[in-house]
C-alpha cells in the first residue's frame, strides 16, 4: 500500500522482497511445499523457550499470498491501546476512513464466507444461547470466488479470486511504475550523515548464484514484518533519532529502537516529486559470486 501511494504521487519506487513472485500457477494446494516456499524460515517461528509462535509469509505481497484473508476492523479497545503508546491517529474518524478505503481496494465482502458443517453447528448454538454471530468479511472476488479452493487458500489461492497484494496495491505500484527486485533479501540500511540513504543487500537467482545489490535512495520505507524490521533496524545499526525522517518505519520496529526515532506513514510524509535529485539510483550490481545459495531466506 506504501508502494503503490509513493507511486502515485509520482515518486520513483523499487519494492526489495527476500522472496519470490508467486502466483495461481505456482499454488501446489500442499501444505509441505507451500510452508517451504512461502512461510518465513519454513513454518513456524517459536520464541526460545518455545513458549510464542508466529507465523509470516515470505512472498512478493508477504502474508497476504497465503493469509486466510479475514478482514477484521481494528477494535476500538486496541486502537485506544495503539494511541496510549504513542501511535498518533489512530484512535480517530480519519483512521476510520483509512480502514474504508483499504477494505474497498482489496474487495472486502461477506458473501463469499461460506459455513461448513462445525461453523454451522456454531452459529445454531449460538442462536440457541442468545449469543452474537456475524460471517466474517474476506478480500475474495466475488466473480471468481470458488468454494471447493477455499480450504486451501494458507498455501495460496489457485482460483486467483484472493484480493491479495500482488492482485491489488503492488498491482496498482507497478501500473505507476514502481520495479521490483524479488529474491533480493535487504541485509542492512544505507545512512549517510544521519539520514538514512539506501540499502545493501544481496539477490539469490534461480541458479543459487548471487549478486550483490546497493541500491541508492533518498527515502527508505522499512516494511518487512513484525519480525523482521526491527531485525533489519538492529543489523543496520539504527538508534533511530540519528536517521531523521528519511526512514519510515513499520509501526513494530518503534519500540526495538534505541532512542524513539520520528515516524511517519506516506500519507503524512513530506512529498517529493520525481526529480533528478529525489530519484534513486536504479539498483547497481556491486559484485557477483557463484556460490550457491538456498533460496529460502535464512
Ligand atoms: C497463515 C496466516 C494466516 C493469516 N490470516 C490472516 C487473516 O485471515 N486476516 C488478517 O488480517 N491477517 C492474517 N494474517 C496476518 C497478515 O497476513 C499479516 O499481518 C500481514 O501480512 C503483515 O503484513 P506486513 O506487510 O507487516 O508484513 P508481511 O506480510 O510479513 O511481509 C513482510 C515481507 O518482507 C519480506 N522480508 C523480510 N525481511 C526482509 C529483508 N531483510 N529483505 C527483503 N524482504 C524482507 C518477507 O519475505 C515478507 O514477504 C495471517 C498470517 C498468516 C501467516
């Protein structure tokens, strides 16, 4: 959504993702394969004491490739949360307007939620006790929408109906002319005199071999999961006060800063034509080995 908005607004994007492009032709409809390519480090990502698990996607569109696509509006209870720790607008009538515009862009609607045989037994129970029961709202397609792929929509949607990020906001970035690097995992942010101004990082082919990529930016928006941008932070090295208000950042790596760094969403960002000067370099290949590499981000 923060590539195709910079597009938009004209600015010269490049979205860098670790993973691939993947699409209904890629879909296999089995768990093993599709955990293997397309879920972070293979599945499940256990704290230490094995105590928490997450899960991630890695696709071109992250999660949303393989997510099971209900949209839930943020509860009132959380964003009140969101705001008493400092997150600004979130809490009012335009973070409302927000929600609506997202939901309408990935077609958000309840009359492609069918009921199988448990959820049905559910609603009657809970008709029986006095109880709420609502059909959850999804990103499908209605026209497309077929039920016998709905079981399997974790390992990606083979009826292409999944209004996920490749279909919808990286869509409409590359229609503005935003690239793409796929396979190409950032390992660190570039700064430059206390503003953050690119990124390392390296590309793995499909030959395993790989070439190492600088990419020079005026702006360096950090969007790679909860779990990975604030690694992403501590491996650049970013106290975050020092970067200013080149690096944007994902609303998770706040807190993994040292000292609280300024953060800001596009819409709120100062806005820059293309120019010469606001243009990044296209990305450069640095150097080239030939070692094979897995194509599994570690
Ligand atoms: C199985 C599953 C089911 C889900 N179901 C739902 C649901 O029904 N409804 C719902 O609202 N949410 C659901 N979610 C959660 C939702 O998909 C995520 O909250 C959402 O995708 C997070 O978006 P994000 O952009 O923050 O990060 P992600 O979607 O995690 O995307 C981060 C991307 O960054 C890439 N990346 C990471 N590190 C680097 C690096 N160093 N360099 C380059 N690229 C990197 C990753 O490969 C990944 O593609 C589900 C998630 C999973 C895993």
């Amino acid at each position: 959504m923060i590539a195709a908005t910079l597009a938009a607004d004209g600015l010269d994007v490049i979205v860098v993702e670790a993973s691939e492009y993947f699409n209904e032709s890629d879909f296999s409809n089995l768990d093993l394969d599709a955990y293997a390519k397309m879920y972070w480090r293979g599945g499940s990502n256990p704290t230490a004491d094995g105590n928490v698990s997450i899960m991630a996607g890695t696709t071109l569109g992250g999660g949303t490739t393989i997510n099971w696509m209900n949209c839930l509006r943020t509860r009132d209870g959380v964003r009140a949360e969101w705001a008493n720790a400092g997150l600004e607008g979130v809490d009012g009538p335009d973070y409302d307007a927000h929600l609506d515009a997202v939901l309408e862009r990935i077609s958000a609607n309840d009359a492609c939620s069918d009921l199988n045989g448990p959820h049905q037994r559910m609603k009657e129970g809970t008709e029986k006790l006095g109880w709420s029961f609502k059909t959850i709202v999804r990103n499908t397609d209605r026209e497309t929408y077929s039920p016998d792929n709905a079981g399997y929509v974790g390992f990606g949607d083979r009826s292409g109906s999944k209004q996920s990020g490749t279909k919808t906001y990286l869509a409409d970035a590359a229609a503005k002319g935003a690239r793409f690097l796929v396979r190409t995992r950032v390992a660190k942010v570039l700064t430059d005199g206390g503003a953050a101004s690119g990124i390392e990082a390296t590309q793995i082919h499909p030959d395993g071999t790989t070439t190492a990529v600088t990419i020079r930016a005026p702006r360096v928006v950090v969007a790679c999961g909860s779990l990975e941008s604030p690694a992403l932070l501590l491996r650049s090295g970013i106290g975050g006060a020092a970067v200013g208000e080149n690096l944007h950042l994902h609303p998770c790596a706040r807190r993994s800063s040292a000292s609280t760094p300024r953060t800001s969403v596009p819409g709120g960002a100062r806005r820059r034509r293309r120019s010469a000067t606001s243009s990044p370099t296209p990305a450069t290949a640095t150097a080239t080995s030939s070692s094979p590499a897995s194509t599994r981000p570690p």
